[in-house]
C-alpha cells in the first residue's frame, strides 16, 4: 500500500488568495474593517495599505491604540478564545487591500497545520503581544525556552508570561531557572495553549509564587493578572487601557 504524502503547506500562498474561509476585501480610506462591538468573528491580513485601531471610552472620548501596515494582523484578539464582541474600531488610513478569514477556519489552520504554526504557535504570540503593547506594556517575545533564557540575560524582564507545557520543556522548568537568573521576575503561567488542556501540577510550583491561569482566559483577565502582579514593583496601569473593564 503506498502512502500519499501531504502536499506541503503553504502559508504565503494561504495568506495571499481566497479560498475557503476566506475573501479579498478592498477598502477605501475612512471604510471600516469592523467597529467597536461588531461580533468577533474573523480576523484580517493586511496586504496593503495603512489603518489604525481606536477605541471609544464610556464617556465617549476617542483614542487611537495602534496604527498598522502591510503584513500586519488586524482583529487578532479574535483568536484569543474568549473575546466575543469587538472591543475597538479597525479603519482604513489609505486604501486597502486584505485578506479575512473566519475565525474557525484561521484556528483550523493554526492547529492542523504546522508550517504555519511553528515554533509555539507564533500568530497566538502575536497575538497577545498585540494585546500587550497596546495596553503600554514593552513585549519581548521567545519561540523556545532557550531563546527566552537568552534573552532575559540580557534584558531581565520584570514579567513571564509563558505557557504549560511549551513545546520543548513544561513551562515550569522555564520559569524556574529564569528565575534563577532574575530572581524579582513575576511569573503567569497558562494552563495550555488554545487547543490544550493540560492542568499545572501543584507539586512542582509549590512555594514558587506563581500566578496560574486556565485557557481560554479573557485579554482582560490576563492584563488584570499581569497588573496585579507588576503592582507589586511600583508599575501603574494607564487609566486610558482599552482592554479594562471588558471581561
């Protein structure tokens, strides 16, 4: 019996065409990619053109969050397992180009896929770095524990917000020995990434200080988390962050 080898993926090719699941949009400058509150269900891939995020206050006031360009994701937080509605606006600066694609058929892809989801799943990492750096934190992000160990040596991170397990170590041997080299470092573990759902054995933090949370965890939820947790190091959160209070 001969075995027929899976075609290769391509995740260019995926990311330049329609196909199922997914369309080519065009936007004129001032159009709308979706508005604050729409229902978050796809998420964009800017192939040209500029945008920008904004959000709108409970008293009304408006702030611009991000701008974005070609090659940017834009709507990710659409991935992030809990979000539902959309908590801003995405609107085109100049003429636009884009690919949407449901959010079912970007998770089918990420998950069944391993071209386009190596090294930890990187459009999740984008994702919450995303998320991150527009609630004023500096992100630095890490395929492998190696490479995260690596660059806490040379800029020690006041925060770890890492995954349990990851595909090279569980998450918990990550944590500890970056710990060893910056012993203030706080420490977020997640239960699992999007499609997993392994639990933290209680053994192994034990004493540890940890903080643990379950997936799917709100973006809110996980900048509380992160908040509460930086508090203790003097670290204040901006009054103007669009992801409070939206959980």
């Amino acid at each position: 019996m001969v075995e027929l080898e899976k075609p290769k993926f391509d995740a260019a090719a995926f990311l330049a065409s329609a196909g199922m699941g997914r369309q080519i949009i065009r936007l004129a400058p001032k159009d709308a990619f979706f508005s604050q509150g729409d229902p978050a269900d796809s998420v964009f891939y800017l192939r040209m053109g500029r945008a920008k995020i904004t959000v709108v206050s409970q008293d009304g006031k408006e702030a611009t969050i991000a701008f974005l360009s070609a090659g940017d994701f834009v709507g990710e937080e659409a991935l992030a397992g809990m979000v539902e509605l959309r908590l801003a606006t995405a609107t085109a600066i100049t003429a636009c180009i884009a690919l949407k694609v449901r959010r079912e058929e970007m998770i089918r892809v990420m998950h069944e896929e391993h071209e386009f989801s190596v090294d930890d799943e990187p459009l999740i990492t984008y994702t919450l770095r995303s998320i991150l750096k527009r609630s004023g934190l500096a992100v630095l992000t890490a395929s492998n524990a190696a490479e995260a160990l690596e660059i806490a040596a040379l800029v020690p991170p006041d925060i770890l917000v890492t995954d349990f397990p990851t595909p090279e170590t569980n998450g918990i041997d990550l944590a500890l020995e970056l710990r060893r080299i910056v012993p203030d470092c706080k420490v977020v573990l997640s239960a699992g990434l999007v499609f997993k759902s392994d639990g933290v054995p209680e053994n192994l933090i034990k004493g540890a200080d940890f903080a643990i949370l379950s997936k799917p965890v709100h973006p809110s939820d996980l900048l509380d988390c992160i908040f509460e947790r930086l508090a203790a190091k003097g670290f204040k959160r901006s009054a103007t962050d669009p992801w409070q209070n939206c959980s």
